[in-house]
DNA sequence: CATGAATGAGGATTCATTCAT
DNA sequence: TATGAATGAATCCTCATTCAT
C-alpha cells in the first residue's frame, strides 16, 4: 500500500512522520484527525503526505498494522521461552502489555478509541488480527498448562481462552488510563493491581468450566 | 438548558427526536454524529432542533444527563432493598448493569465511547459523575458486607471498592459488545458469564489487601 | 404602519418593548440587530412583535420616526423665544443636541450608524428629514440674524447653512462618542469644547463666502 | 497571519481578491459583509479564502492594516519637506487626506463604518493606530509652528491637536460622502471647503486656550 | 389576540483529496 | 519527487418570518 518514496525518505524524516501522525490519532481518533493539523506540524507539504500514503486510510493502516505486529512479538518471546511455569508466563504475559502500553502510549490510545467505535477503518480487520493473536497464544499456554498439571485436565480450553483475554485486556485498561478508575482507589499502584490480578487468575481459574 | 419548546412537544414526536439523536450518536459518538443527518431521518427543519436544545452540545447534555440518573436509579433500589446478602446485592447490580444495556443500548454505546475519547465534550463531568455514584454505591454495600460479617472486617474498603469498580465495568463491557470477546469463546451466555464473575469476585475479594 | 394592538398596550410595556428594540439597534445597527434577542429579553412571544409591527423594518420605523420628531421639538422652542441673538440661538442649539444626546444616547447611535451604513433601511428618508429640518432651522436663524444685522447683509445665507451644519453635526459626534477624540486631549469638557465650538463659529462666519 | 499562499499569487489574482473582498466590506461593513459574495464574484471555491486569510477576520486584518500604513505615509512625506510654514502643512494635510479618499474611496468607507460600529473587529486597535498617528504627527506640525513663531507661545499644544484632529477628521467625512451635507448647500466644491476649513482655522487656533 | 413551534435559506468554517507545476 | 493552490461538500448554527392553536 505505502509508495516506495516513503521507505526511501531518511530515517528521521521518518519517523518524524509517523510519530506525529500516531499522535494526531491517539489524541482524535480517526475521523476527527485532521491530515491539515499533521502536515502543518511536520512542515511538509500536504501532497507529500498523500505520495506516500495514497489517502488518510493508507496512512493510518500504516501505522496501525505496524502496531499489531509490535505487539505479537513479544508475547511469541514469552511462548519460547523454555523453562516458565503456566503462571510465571501468564504474569510475564501481563507485565508485556505494560510494557507495551509505556512504550507506545499512543498506539494504545489508538487501540482504545477503535474498540468501541463502529466506524473505524479497518477496525475489523485489526481486532481480528489481535484477538487472534493473543487467542492462539493464550490457547498454546493454557494447553501447556494443563500438559504441566499446573491446570485441570478437563478444563474447558476455550472458555479459559475467553476468560483470560477479557481480564487482560480490561485490566490493562485501567493501567493505561489510570483517570478511569481514579478517583476510586487512594492509589493503586502498578505491583498493587498485578497482585490483584494474579489473585483473581489464581483462584479464578479454578472455578473456570470444565468440558461437560 | 433545554428550552421549554422541546418540553411541549407531543409525547410521540418527543421520543422520536431523542431516539433518532440518541442512535446518532450512539453510532457515531459526538463531533462524527451529523445534525444533518438526525434532522433528515427526523424530518424536521434544522433551526426545530437548535430552538429544541440550543446547540449540538446541549442535545447531547439533554440525552446523557437523562441516561446518567436511570442509570443510578436501580441501584438505589438494591440498595434499600432489605433482606439481602452481599453476595446477593453484587449480583443483582450486576444484573441490573446488564438490564440497563439490555434496555438502553445506545446509551451504553455512547458512554463506552466516551470512556476512551478525551474529547467528548462534558465527559469529565458525566464520567465523574457515574464514577461517584458507582463508587459510594459500592462503598455502603462493602461497609455493609463487613458490618454483615460476610467480608474481613480488615478489608481495605477503598481498594475494594476499587476492584469491584473496575470488574464490574470492564465485564459489563464484554457484555454490552459481544464482538468484543467473540471469536475467542463459542458462545458465553449471560448466566455463565454471570457464574464466572461470581466466582472472580468471591475468591478475589478474599484476596484484597487489607488495610495495613 | 403600527398596528392598533400596539396602541392599546399598557404603557408600562409599550415602553419597555420600545426601550429595549432601541438598546438593540443602538448596539448592533440595523441587519445585525435580532428580533430573538430583543424578544429574548423582553420575555414576550416572537409574534406578537410581529402582529405590533409587521416585520423588523416597521419596528425600526416606528423608534426612528418618533426619534425624529423628538429631536425637531427643541429646535422650534429655540426659533420661537423670543429675544434672543443669533449667537445665542446657536449656543442653545449646540445645547439643544447635547441634551438630546444626554436624554437619548441610544437613538443617537443609531443616526450615527446609519450615517454611513449605506444598507440602513429608510436611511434616505429619515437622514433627508433630519437634514431638511435642521436646514430649514439654521435658514431661519441666518436671516434672522442678517435682519438683526448680526450677520454682514451680503452673507451666502446657502452657504452658511451647509458649514453650520457641518459643525454642529461633526461635533456633536464628538460630543457623543468622546472615546473619538480622546487620547488626544487630555480633558476636553464640554464647556471647554462649547468655548472651542462658539470661537470657530464666531469668526469662521465672517470669511464664509458672500453672495457674488 | 495571511498564509503565505496568498502572497505566492499571480500579481493580478492577488489585486482582484482584494478589490472585490474591500468592495464588500465597504458596502457592507463587517458582519454583513458576505464571504459567499465575495468568492461568488471572484469565481473562486470558497475554502481558497479561508486558505488565503485563515477567516473574516483575517482577510479583513489584511485589508485594513495595508490602509492603515498607506494612510500615514503621505503625512510623514508632509512633515519631511523642508521649507514649508505652519499653515501650508496644514493645507497640505488636508489634500493629502482627501487624495487618500479619492484613491481608495472603499478604505475611508470602511474607516468610518468602523468609526461607530463598537462590534468592528480589531476596532479598537486600528482606530488607536490611526488616531496615535495622526496626533503625533499633528503635534510634531504644531510645535514647528510655535518654534517658527507662526503660532502663539502659550498655546496649549495637547488642545491645539485635539482640534485640529476633530476638525479635520469630521471635514473629511463631508467630502468623502458628500450625501452628508447635499441639499444643504448648493455645489460645496473642494477649494471651497478647503477655504472654509482654512479659514476657520486660521482664525479658530488663536483661540484656543493657552496653557493655564 | 397572543403564542411559540416550524421553517429553510444563509452564515462562517473545515476537510480530504486532486493535479499542474 | 515534492509542492501547495484549488476544490466543494459538509460541518454547526442563526435568522426573520409565518401560521395553526
């Protein structure tokens, strides 16, 4: 989709491109980003912008796809690891979507705004890609778990699988927005919510469905 | 700020106007939501809409406004409902939280997109509001339930109203966009997922720390 | 123009309608002048200005047509006092409009937006009609001060009309809008301002053009 | 504030988009003025003028800050001449202003719809510019006059300016819009206003005051 | 008579996109 | 290849006026 002429401009010019325009739609969203408010900032000229993008779409396809595969890779490094018990992995899990969210606040912040908005392009595409994802590598670990006997032998893998993803990705949520559950809570540290995110995984699985 | 035209409208036209807006926006959260549009499916003159409420701002004031004190109506009924358990009462609010998107599902679109949209305009004061309100709900049932012998009387009530928050609302999530899971479990229904929780919660609060 | 139902009006109300039309024009002229905002204000339906009136020219007719003859009244009880010389005459109807100003500020601002706002509905008439007057004044008072022999009998009676005219009229602007001229006297009082006024007129008369 | 795209336009373009947006601003004043005229008569699309002017206000910025500078040059060629007396400054003063009015009838328009309409954008700092221009140049001429012994010793310099900036300012308005005045004296040519305003002039400084 | 709901043309402004230079 | 001027549809909003109740 991107022309060639991007992959050619230097590397700073670059990356000043992308991290203005990632910050253009992490703090508006699609529709409401503005490409005039992206190229004024980056003092190019609007034309070029469309050179290398084709349109709005192709930019922020650009971006995001990026994003995605960001994110898979260091969950893959996690699955490789050898020698990790089910929960050391599921937490180290946890702690790389921090990681995540501190390194690449905005994409997460993209990521966010396209969950709940119908009218995001490509938003099918993407959260497909990403459920998958991380379904397919929460499915490899718990598998593994249950090989191990640190899980039930007749746990029901999938409603495990959906289990998991949904506290992960909400609990993530309120690390990377703290305001949305500020307020609420004195101080809720980061060690303090992963304490009690392991607490609930631990007993929670327990009681986790079993295949009939 | 609603002007006392819209307040004389015949009952019918009324609803039809906020349901028309209120789909609009639910659709397309507030700056893509269209006046045009909502005033062409309404059928009505442009100008009917502003004398109505003003301006786009105060239509979306008028909807949400409305949608914020039905939204903390059934939990006071839980609340002063006497005779219950806290066990009990967390699941009915559950239940009602689930009743509430059941029964208003735009408006639940709406507020899920407001949660991650910094520039939705008054979602400081909205989400402040639903925050508190949710928040000293939680605080008298857990007061309650310690009170009840059914929680540690050592509970830290501020961490767990906390953590009951950010459940409840991010599991109401899963539940209000079914996609959002989807693709993950085969087919999560109500009650399991009601089960699910049910179990988190029990064996979690246990877990919480308690104030030092 | 006006209709009977505006007659018959309290005159409590009547006055206020006409009070507050004024302010209206005054400060926005004419075309920016809003019928909401002065039924707004008034907190009377916005037909009912229109079954008074008829439509937003004929409320502008109706203020400005008595703002005209207000002003020709004082001009005719100085023509008609007996006793006086011509320089006295003047004085007093220099006098005569800063009382008017000081009486009406507000229908002043709207001559003096009309003077140059060339889109002023019924400019020509009312501007033609303050002019004939004021013309037909000064005419009167000219010859009568070349009878007195006050005024060289060989005076350009045409003339002298058109300068005083244009004296009094452009100071009177200052008069009225002080912000004018300030920053450039330090305190230019009205006594001061009438000494300055009464000198110019005093000897600038003598070199006005005499008859060929 | 003008983008540099309007500065990049063939000479021509740029002259008629200046000319048809003081034409409409001149007939019409500020608000009434109308950008979808504007681009109607200059066959252009409309965003192009938002392009070039950022809003109104900024294309009426452009226009009337270019008058503003245009206006005070020929003054400071006046007061540069060597060898000129007190009153021929004067005189020349006054062609100077009424060939500024002949060249660009559509700027003075402007000036004096601006003079009584307090809701004039950015009215408050061209008029303060004009105003301080035009008194400090005035004073500059005065204190000449007093040093060549053409005008009294004692004169009070503040009031001198004062009077002189009234009368010339409001002569000006009778011979840019000479509907003012007509029917009120027959023919007003220009050299006889200019005599007129000469001569009370040179009769009306002697008296005015002298400092205490 | 008084009301005030309904109208719809017109206001300024923003936007993604195109294309000649 | 890069530019940036041109476009025009769409945005929210205001207004004087009409007319059924």
């Amino acid at each position: 989709m991107t022309k060639n002429t991007f992959e050619n401009l230097p590397d700073e010019k670059r990356q000043r491109v992308l991290d203005e325009a990632t910050t253009e739609f992490a703090e508006h969203g699609y529709h409401q980003a503005s490409i005039n408010r992206i190229v004024e900032r980056l003092g190019i000229a609007k034309g070029s912008l469309f050179k290398y993008f084709g349109n709005k779409q192709g930019l922020f396809e650009h971006i995001f796809s990026r994003a995605v595969s960001d994110f898979k890779k260091p969950l893959k490094a996690i699955r490789d690891t050898p020698g990790l018990g089910f929960f050391e992995r599921i937490e180290q899990s946890f702690l790389a979507g921090t990681r995540f969210v501190d390194a690449h606040p905005n994409l997460y912040r993209i990521y966010l705004k396209m969950l709940f908005n119908e009218n995001f392009p490509l938003r099918e595409r993407f959260l497909g890609e990403i459920r998958g994802a991380h379904a397919k590598y929460l499915r490899q670990l718990i598998e593994g778990g249950v090989r191990d006997g640190q899980l039930p032998a007749a746990l029901d893998v999938e409603m495990a699988v959906f289990t998991l993803h949904a506290v992960m990705d909400r609990f993530l949520q309120g690390y990377a927005v703290p305001s949305l559950d500020n307020g609420l809570a004195p101080a809720a540290s980061l060690p303090e919510q992963a304490r009690a995110l392991a607490a609930f995984l631990r007993h929670g699985l327990a009681d986790i469905p079993t295949q009939e």
